[in-house]
C-alpha cells in the first residue's frame, strides 16, 4: 500500500466523514508529565474511524455490487451499515451474540441486517461471512484487513499531520484490534509526519499486535472474549496490516481493563468526550504508562465512542 491510496480515499471522504478535532486538557498533561494531543474519534460519524474505512471501501467497489457483508463486533458494523444506508446499498453484518445490545440495536436502527454467532462456542465469523456472501453475491468488506479500509481509516494520519503543531514528535498511541487504525495511521506519517511514530496499544491478555511486533511473526490470542474493550477484540494481527506496522511502528503498549475504565471517566470529565473502553485504552497508555513513552509530548487516538451506558455508568462511578 501507498499513501497515494490513503489521499484517495480522503477525496472520497471529503463531505462525508467529519475531520474531527484535537482535544487538550491541562489535568490530563499533569496525570501523563507531558502534553496529551488526543485526536476525538467518537465524534465521528456512526461513534468511530470505523466509518472512515468503510466509506472508503463501499466507495470504490465496482458498479452493479449487489450489496455488502461484514463482521464485527460492532464499530466496523455500524460504519458500514450507515455508509451502506447512505449509498442506498444493502448490508447484513455478522456480529457476536455477546456485542453490546445497543451496537446491536444501533446496527439494525441503520437499515442492516444483522445475523448472530456465538463465537463462545467456537463459531468463526469469517466462515460465515464468506459462506453468506458467496449465497448471496454480496461483496466482503473486511474489518481491518482490506486495503480500502486500510486506506479510509489512514485518513485519520494525513489530519494529524495537518493538525498538530510542528513541535510535536514522538509517540502516537493508537487503539488497536487488528491493526487497520494503526497501519493505516503509520503509512501515512511515514509520508507527512516522519518525527510521529504509531506505537499500538491494547488490552491486557489480548495484546497479539504487541507481541507479534516483538517476536517478528504474526501471535495469536488464547481467548476470544473476557475484556470490556470488546470494540479490539480479534484474533490475530491481520495479514495486510502486520507487515505495515512492522516496518513502520514502535514497541506495542497494553494495558487492563481497569486502566482503560479509568481513562473512559477521565475522558468524559476533562475533555467532555465520551469514549467505549475499547476506544480509551490509547489514552489510558499516556496516562498510566508513562514510564514507557519518551518526549515531551504524546498523541492519542480516542478511537470510538459506541459505549454500552451501564458499562459508562460504571466507569463514571470512580468519579464520585
């Protein structure tokens, strides 16, 4: 992939996605002992850069495309059925008995059809989608790895570079399940922003990205579920994407569900932003892991925003 691919699909996401802004807080700045620039990806359309990816990949998909078919477990799900719905396009969307009732509700709400799997008991929602999409005719749009979605969620790099201020270097901590965010982000300050180095960061017991990075080869997770940061929960690195941020990206980050919890309240009371744990553990990384970061200042990628309330309501509790 080029980064030609990713202005592309900016061109496709001019007037359709929002540019969504970099938000700062001095209480954050003290917490992490350097400036936090976290880029507001809950303010995007449908809660998430999820949106990004699949307007770019609905977008370039030949003419007469029947419809469409994806999984996920719930960001991925609602990008595609808003962009699906906007391009008059029909969508069913895989997505796992256990996703949160709202990002359920919110897919249907948004005119897709939503077949569930119990992926508890081992059932494999790529087998599914493809067998779907093949009964059907309707073209596959992947979660993270598909070049397309690659290429719209590397959208969010080429407004960081635009954004922040030309002092700023170093680290940019980014929210990573299979790595599209993340690769897509690196590609791009590779071309922009040289002195930004995309570093991911994921949830303990689930940190395949990092550990792949470390050994040199694709790891594998022991668990499918069992983490509040349901929004990141996958497999494995992705085929397209870990070759990427191999190349291309700094040490991986991981940190508990605790940790990201915290940072959803902390989000909420100093920004006034309102993030899914998945989406925060990013900035739970610059807060609770600054140890591991160097320079005086980092970048955060708040990823979505798709909270369950009860699972909000717990987070705001450590405020009281």
């Amino acid at each position: 992939m080029t980064v030609e691919q990713i202005h592309a699909a900016a061109e496709r996401l001019n007037g359709h996605a929002r540019i969504t802004p970099i938000l700062t807080s001095p209480f954050l700045d003290d917490l992490a002992g350097r400036r936090v620039h976290v880029k507001a990806e809950p303010l995007q359309r449908a809660g998430s850069f999820k949106f990004r990816g699949a307007w770019s990949a609905l977008t370039a998909l030949p003419k007469g495309t029947r419809g469409v078919l994806a999984y996920s477990s719930g960001n991925h799900a609602q990008g595609v059925a808003m962009a699906a719905e906007r391009l008059d396009m029909p969508a069913v969307i895989v997505m796992p008995l256990d996703a949160p009732a709202l990002k359920i509700a919110n897919t249907r709400a948004l005119g897709a059809e939503v077949v569930l799997y119990d992926r508890a008991r081992g059932e494999n929602r790529e087998e599914i989608g493809a067998a779907l999409a093949r009964e059907r005719g309707l073209a596959l749009v992947r979660p993270y790895d598909d070049p397309e979605v690659i290429a719209g969620q590397g959208t969010v790099g080429l407004e960081l570079a635009r954004q922040l201020p030309g002092d700023v270097s170093g680290d940019v901590l980014v929210c990573c399940g299979g790595g599209g965010l993340s690769a897509g982000i690196a590609l791009a300050l590779e071309a922009e922003r040289p002195a930004l180095r995309v570093r991911t960061v994921e949830p303990e017991g689930f940190d395949d990205m990092a550990r792949s990075l470390s050994s040199g080869r694709i790891e594998r997770n022991a668990a499918v579920g069992g983490s509040v940061c349901d929004a990141i929960l996958t497999p494995a690195p992705g085929d397209l994407t870990f070759p990427i941020l191999k190349d291309r990206a700094g040490p991986g980050l991981s940190v508990s569900d605790d940790e990201a919890m915290h940072a959803v309240a902390l989000a909420f009371l100093r920004l006034k932003l309102v993030c899914e744990p998945g989406g925060a553990v990013a900035l739970a990384a610059a807060l609770f892991r600054r140890d591991l970061i160097e320079g005086d200042a980092v970048t955060v990628i708040a990823s979505g925003g798709n909270v369950d309330p009860r699972t909000f309501s717990r987070a705001l509790e450590r405020l009281a």
